[in-house]
C-alpha cells in the first residue's frame, strides 16, 4: 500500500485536537482469547493506505455515559515520527499550561504497513494499553508503578485536500513523568553519572515492580530499558543526584491474567507469580548490559547472587492465585508487602 506523504503528517507541536471520552473495546489481539477480536481482519485491497484508512475504521463502541469535551495542545514531540507505530506526544489540556501530560495516538494511518490490518491492530494496541491502564486503577496502583492514568479518548481528524471529511483516531492520555527512561540515559551516555550501586538498585525496583504487577495479574511482556521511567533524575549536578522514582509505562503489548477473556491464567504453567528473579533471568538482560556495573554484567555467579540476596525466596512463592479467578476477583487485602522505593510507608532494603 502506498504510505501517505511525510509532510502531511500532523502530529506536531502547537497542534490543537477537541478530544472526546472514548469507551475502549475490550482488550483483544495477543493474549486475549480469539473471540474478543471485535471484527474479522482484512487484506488491504486498496493501493493508497488513506483510502484502505478510511474504508476501515477503528472499532466503534457505546458512547460513555458522560460526555467530555476537552482541548489538547501539543508541546512536545515525544517519540513521534511517520511510520512509526503510535504517536507518544506532550500535551496539556484545556489551556492549562502548568500541568503536563503524554498523549499516546493510535493512528493507523502513521502505524508502518508491515500488518495487513493496520487500523485493527493500532485498535489492539490501544484495547490493551487502556485496559492495563483501567486494571492498575482497579488495584489501586494507578501512579505508583505506573504514571498516573487520565483516560481513553478519540477525535475526529481532517483529511487533508478532502473537504470536510475526517477520520476516527484513539489515544490514551497519562501524567508526563518529568524524567528520563533508562534507554534516554544509556543512549546519552550518561549511565556513569548514577553510581553503580544505584544502578543496580534502579534495575532491582524496576524487577519488583514487574513482579508486583503481576501479583495482580497484569503481565507487563515488554520489559526493555525504553518502557522504565526514572522520575527526578538529575545527571547534571552530582549534589542534586538522588535515586530516582521508576514507572513502567507501554503497556499494549500487555496480558491480563486474570480479564475474564484472557487466554493466560495465572497459577498454570509459565503464567504463575513469579519471583523477579524469573525476569533478571541467569545473566544479566542483554538490554541491561550497558546500565549493570561489573562484576555482575559479566560474572553470571555474581549476577546470581546479587539476584538471590535481594529477594527471600518464601516471600514470592506465598503468593496464591485462584486459577478461575474473574476480573472482579482481585484480592485487594492480600498484596504481599511491597519493597518498592515507589511506596514510602514500606520499610525495606529497596526503600533506604
Ligand atoms: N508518561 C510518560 N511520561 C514521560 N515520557 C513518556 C511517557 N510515556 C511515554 N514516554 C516517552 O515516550 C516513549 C515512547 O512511549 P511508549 O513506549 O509508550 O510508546 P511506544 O510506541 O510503545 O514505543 P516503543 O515501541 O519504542 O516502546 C518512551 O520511551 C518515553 O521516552
Ligand atoms: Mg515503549
């Protein structure tokens, strides 16, 4: 199919969209059982991907019960090119310039045309970033491991030379965490300024959170140093340094192991609570290797052992799950004590 032309592409700064609350479709694509794919998907017929665009919609859903109107202006473009997959752009609302937000815009028409289905997949990707999102609300962890969540949305775009005609785009919006991810750190080379002993700290936090949020069934599957956020980070003057907070964001390759149409059930085989050490894995993560000091980047037996000593084995293998549990079904008294800096009131060797 024929790509639209890069200079029509309008996800710019100063660009003003009238968003509207949008009801997501249900989590659907991988992870998710087949019956969840809310329509067949289509081998592209058309030559210009516009028209395949705009002959093939993202999936309509019932309008939410309230009708909210708001204006986005963007800021900043984030991770925001053509032919990328979604947009990620920095926005505030409503003319309220103090606070920032990241606006995530699923526009099939920028997606690279390596699916067929482009519109259902963009689709999928924002069924399951917004249902991660509404889980981790569900669980009360919104801002905690994650940057706080403000909803789904979707406005009507207009096609450029086609008068008055538009076409349907979705994103998800969450708080801006002011930071760096730790692949902005590595890819500036500025992974020597964190010590090393906050370096692995920083990867230690990182690995509970990917357990903790399991703990609740949300699988993150795509740990990579580009999704982990380090809040507060200032590389510039060592006096100001001081261990960052860290979020996970990205959640759209996401499962739900206990959504009631997940395909994935926690407690069956390769899907139960896991101990972080089941992501740090026996060697150091090759995506890590450039953040982890030595002797445990390359030594696997002092890899290990720093993996061992961090956690009490007992304290991940108490944790039970219900295998027939229902979305509504999460334990909210039963979430085993969290060592995450993220959390203050928590002693631990991770908060100190
Ligand atoms: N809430 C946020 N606050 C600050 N920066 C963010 C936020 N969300 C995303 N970003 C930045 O935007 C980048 C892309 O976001 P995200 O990973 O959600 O998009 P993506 O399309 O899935 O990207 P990729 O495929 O590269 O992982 C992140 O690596 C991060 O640098
Ligand atoms: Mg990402």
């Amino acid at each position: 199919m024929e790509e639209p032309d890069a200079a029509e592409f309008p996800y710019r700064k100063g660009l003003q969209l009238t968003i509207k609350a949008h009801v997501p479709p249900g989590p659907f694509g991988l992870g998710f059982q087949q019956k969840c794919v809310p329509r067949p998907g289509f081998t592209p017929k058309y030559e210009k991907k516009l028209d395949w665009c705009l002959k093939h919609s993202p999936v309509e859903t019932e309008p939410p019960e309230n009708t909210v109107v708001r204006t986005l202006h963007i800021t900043e473009e984030i991770a925001c090119k053509p032919y990328r997959s979604a947009q990620v752009v920095g926005c505030y609302l409503d003319g309220v310039t103090e606070r920032l937000f990241v606006a995530k815009i699923y526009d099939a028409l920028w997606y690279n045309s390596n699916t067929d289905d482009v519109t259902l997949c963009s689709d999928s990707r924002y069924s399951r970033e917004a249902a991660a999102y509404e889980a981790i609300q569900k669980v009360r962890l919104d801002g905690i491991y994650s940057p706080q969540y403000h909803g789904s949305w979707a406005f009507d775009l207009p096609v450029p030379g086609r008068e008055n005609l538009t076409r349907p785009v979705r994103m998800t919006i969450t708080e801006k965490i002011d930071g760096l991810s730790q692949y902005d750190v590595l890819n500036m080379n500025l992974t020597s300024r964190i010590p090393p002993k906050d370096r692995l700290e920083i990867l230690a936090i990182t690995a509970e959170i990917w357990s903790e949020l399991e703990y609740y069934g949300i699988r993150h599957n795509d740990m990579a140093p580009r999704n982990v956020m380090l809040e507060e980070l200032n590389l510039k003057d060592p006096a100001m340094y001081k261990l960052p907070k860290i979020y996970l964001i990205d959640f759209e390759t996401s499962h739900l192991l206990y959504h009631k149409d997940s395909e994935r059930r926690p407690g069956l085989e390769g899907s139960s609570p896991r101990h972080p050490k089941y992501w740090l894995g026996k060697y150091c993560p090759e995506e890590w290797l450039a953040w982890v000091p030595e002797p445990q980047r390359s030594d696997p037996d002092a890899w290990k052992s720093w993996v061992l000593q961090l956690w009490d084995d007992a304290e991940y293998t108490k944790v039970e799950f219900l295998e027939d549990s229902s979305w509504k079904d999460y334990k909210l008294d039963s979430k085993p004590e969290s060592k995450n800096a993220a959390i203050p009131t928590v002693e631990s060797p991770r908060a100190r």
